[in-house]
C-alpha cells in the first residue's frame, strides 16, 4: 500500500487525495463481495424517479473545464429509483452485523482524516508519507467507519450520520447485500436536480436563499478555520437541511457519494446512442466518479457542491467525507 498524490490543481486540491492499495487486497474484496447474500430489495425510503428525456450539465461561469461538467445535453432515462437518504452508520453496522464484511480501511488499518478534526495525533497514529499539496489530509492507524477521526472517536452518536470510510468496493458490497446498485453518475445528477433544471443546486441558483444554510459545506478561511456557521463541523445527520423537489437530501454537501461509473473528462461529451441514451459510463477506466461534494468543499477551492460538479478517485480510496447512497432500476410498467 503507498499514498497517492493530489494534482497541481488547486481547484482539485481539497476533494479527495487518492489511495492506491494492494492489488492483492482489491482481489480479496472482490472475492467478499461475491459471497454475500443479496436480499430483496425493499423501496422504503426510496424515491421513483420516472422515465424521460432529462437536462444535465453545466456551462455557466462556475464549472470546473477539465472535469468535462458540459455539454449541456439532454439524455433519455428510462425510470429508476433512489435513496431518500445517505446510507447511514446504523445500516451499515446492520450489513457488517449481519455478513461479517470488513471495509478497506480495516483490513488496510488505516484511512484519511482531515487534520482539524484527527483524534489520533501522536507519531504512533500517523503513517509515514504525505500527499502533496494537500497536508491536512493525514493517513491515521485506526481511522475507519466505526472512528471516523481515529482511535478516539465513535459514531455512537452518529447512528443517523452518512457512513464514510468507505471505499467504492465498499459500497457496492453494501448495495448487493440490500438488492440494490450504485446510481449511474445520470442518474445521480437528475435525481440531485430535483426536478429543477439549469440550476446550480438543488434548490436553485443562489447558495444562501434569503440567508438559509442549505448544505453542508466549509464556511470560513480553508482549511485553517471553520466558522460552523451551518452548524456542523464534520457530518450532518442525513436528515439535515431541506429536501430538494424529489424530496432527496444532501444531494449537495455533507458527503461525496460513490457511482457506478468510470470516471472519464470527455467521454459523454461524445454524442451517440451510448451517451444519451441510459448513459452508464465509459465501458473500461481506473478512478470511480464521486458527486455531490462534501463539508469540506470550498468556493476558494474545490467549489463542487452543486448538481454539475464532478470529481474521482481510485475504487479502493477512503476518507472521512466520502458515502454513498443505493439505487435500482424500476420495472418498465413503472
């Protein structure tokens, strides 16, 4: 296992350093995710998106170029269903209760911590290795699901809270386990719109309507100070904040969330049947998209908490402000 590196950009800079683990260990997951029972999926909590021609992307003066966030482009869907929610920590400790799994980050003994909030401190907790440019990112021992910040902390008081230090293979092994997938980075995005199209989040184009905190996100000089003016440092419980018109929450903020797809800066921008029609990704590809942002997004620096803004990291990677909500297709008479 080593550290990866965070690119130059430092609009990229606070999202998400990338962890590049054994591959042997990427085999043994694969081989977990295979013996867990999948059970019949259950649409409480879920919401039915229908089937239709949909408007993603972004072009205005906010959009990350490189990330490929345009065209604007219409793609064709058929209907499928979403999470109301971010899966929680008392559903994932149901899974792991249930099916033995054991996360990346256990299995590797440690995970990315945001320096502000680490509990494990001392050198005996802190790995050796940094990633550049990003220094407030520390790989500690210990950090996981169950201790979010490190030895020291619990999510007993987070039952309600997104799950994170969880990893893409994580998640999907998750998914399985409840019948379900990962959303497609599509459906992701329409599902975050809410019906509102050509917006900037969810609930519009202004970021504090009439002075309302809306999402999860950093407020105050990055990453020195957090003036906690939403309220929460890290995590939100996932019932935070109000829901947009699909009645989803915290499509923004709070948490990256996990998709299906590969990550790819210009392969939707190609425009065939592949890409506008239940469009699913580049059929081959290393990273894994991530969408959504998460509250230590920025406008000084990574500025990706709206419906557009996209971002990846490698399949095995985990850090304290990445979860993932689950996803099914519906049946064609839906």
């Amino acid at each position: 296992m080593a550290l990866g590196s965070a690119p130059a950009s430092g609009k990229k800079a606070c999202c998400v350093p990338e962890t590049v683990r054994s591959a042997p260990h990427a085999v043994c997951t694969s081989a977990l995710q295979d013996n867990i029972p999948s059970r019949a999926v259950s649409y409480v909590d879920m919401v039915l998106i229908g089937p239709g021609t949909y408007r993603i992307g972004a072009d205005d003066s906010e959009v990350h170029v490189a990330d490929g966030e345009g065209p604007v482009r219409s793609v064709d869907m058929d209907a499928f269903w979403i999470d109301r929610y971010a899966v929680t920590n008392r559903q994932f400790a149901a899974f792991v209760a249930a099916t033995g799994y054991v996360t990346e980050a256990e299995s590797e003994g440690w995970s990315f911590v945001f320096e502000g909030v680490a509990t494990a401190t001392g050198k005996k907790r802190r790995l050796r290795g940094s990633v550049p440019q990003t220094p407030w990112w520390l790989p500690v021992r210990g950090a996981q699901w169950r201790h979010p910040e490190g030895p020291g902390s619990h999510i007993s008081s987070r039952q309600d809270h997104p799950v994170v230090h969880v990893s893409w293979h994580d998640a999907v092994a998750y998914a399985n386990w409840v019948g379900k997938r990962l959303p497609t980075e599509a459906e992701w995005e329409i599902a975050a719109r809410g019906r509102m199209e050509n917006f900037r989040y969810p609930w519009g184009n202004e970021l504090l309507p009439d002075g309302e905190h809306q999402c999860n996100i950093w407020q105050g000089r990055f990453p020195e100070e957090n003036t906690r003016e939403d309220g929460y440092v890290t995590t939100a419980p996932v019932t935070a904040f109000p829901p947009n018109g699909y009645g989803l929450y915290n499509m923004v903020g709070n948490t990256w969330e996990w998709c299906a797809d590969f990550w790819s800066p210009d392969w939707h921008q190609d425009e065939n049947a592949l890409t506008r029609h239940n469009p699913a990704g580049p059929p081959e590809g290393t990273d894994r998209v991530i969408r959504g942002g998460s509250h230590m997004c920025h406008h000084s620096y990574c500025n990706r908490y709206r419906n557009s803004a996209r971002t990846h990291t490698t399949p095995d990677s985990s850090l304290g402000h990445i979860g993932f909500r689950c996803a099914s297709s519906a049946v064609a008479e839906l």
